[in-house]
C-alpha cells in the first residue's frame, strides 16, 4: 500500500484547538525565575583551590625526525600514519580516510 506523505495528517479525531493545547502546555515565560539556572558568571565556582595565581610551565619541543606535521589537521604524528603526501605537505591516515 503506498503512503501519501504530501497529504494532510490531520484527521477529525485528532484535531486539537490552539486554546486547548495551550491549557495542557504549562507557560514557561511566567514571571517566575529559577535562580539555580540564572546566568551569573560572578557567583561561578571550581571546586578546589584557587589557581588564579599559578603559573604553568610547558616544554614544547620541536617535531622529532621520525615525526611529521599533517598538511590537513596541522597535528603531530608519527611517520608510520603518513598515508600519502600531496602538493601542500603529508597527509595522515585519519585525514585521508
């Protein structure tokens, strides 16, 4: 049996009033506000300690010889995920696929 989905799906049945379904959907731009989910980035806090004063040290070292940029995703990887090499650099398996 085929199935007309361009038809209405409105039946007699089934048919509602905008009032009705108002009444069954409760109002949710009432004037009542939740002040868990208000947006106050001021009252924000981490748990823990306060890291505002710490500063981090990072060695960055240079790409190894056995490693390579990928030309796609710009991330670092080793030279066994070189899938082929285009005009504009290496491209790594994941990139590729």
């Amino acid at each position: 049996m085929a199935t007309d989905y361009d038809a209405p799906r409105k039946s007699e049945d089934e048919s509602e009033s905008i009032e009705a379904l108002k009444e069954r959907v409760p109002d949710k731009l009432s004037g009542s506000v939740d002040v868990e989910d208000a947006d106050n980035p001021a009252g924000f806090e981490l748990p823990g300690a306060d890291l505002s004063d710490v500063e981090l040290d990072v060695v960055v070292l240079p790409a190894q010889q056995d490693e390579f940029t990928c030309a796609s995703c710009f991330l670092v990887k080793h030279r066994s995920q070189v899938d082929h090499e285009e005009s504009y650099g290496l491209i790594c398996k994941e990139c590729s696929a």
